[in-house]
C-alpha cells in the first residue's frame, strides 16, 4: 500500500490529506463504566476538533471501540494524543492502534 504522507494533490477539485486513524478498544464493560468520565471525553474530543487536530471522532453502536482521525507526523505522536484521554487513563478504553490513513479533502 502507498503511504498517504507521499500523496499530494489527486486533482483540482480534491486532496489527499495524511492523517492517523486510531482506533481505541473499549473494555468488556466499558459502555456501563464510560458515564462518570463521559463529559471530560467529550469535552476533550470537541475542543481537539475545533483546535484542528482532531478531524473525526465517534465510536460504534455497539461500543466495541472508538475511532479518532487525528492529524499527527508519526503513529507515536497520535497514539500519545488520544492516549492521554479520561476513557484510556480511567480503563474504559484498554488498547490503542494507529494506521496511516489518505483522507479526502476538498481541493483548493
């Protein structure tokens, strides 16, 4: 697979932007013990967006695991972002994993 930080310009109407998806694992239990840090998480994850760091945050249904589209340089660099959240400190969350990913975005 091509490394989307070596993607530029696919065309005059859209860019290929490198970013990190990573995607955290809740623990077994993690939707019943999520709700006396749910309002930090969420607070934390909308001020990242607005800062521009984050692009994308939610998790599934089923809430098996989050997934968080971070602009960082390095996998390590947007694991320690997300690994700093109330969920990963507190155990809702038990494992982190970061993938290069190639986000659309529109062209200039």
């Amino acid at each position: 697979m091509r490394d989307p930080s070596t993607v530029g310009p696919a065309s005059r109407d859209a860019t290929i932007e490198s970013v990190w998806l990573v995607e955290a694992t809740y623990a077994p239990d993690g939707a019943e013990t999520r709700a006396p840090f749910r309002a930090e998480h969420l607070r934390t994850a909308a001020e990242r967006i607005r800062a521009g760091v984050y692009v994308e945050v939610g998790a599934y249904a089923d809430a098996s695991a989050s997934l968080i589209t971070v602009r960082a340089q390095t996998a390590d660099e947007a694991l320690a972002l997300v690994g700093d959240d109330v969920y990963l400190r507190n155990g809702v969350w038990v494992e982190l994993r970061a993938r290069a990913f190639g986000r659309v975005a529109p062209g200039g």
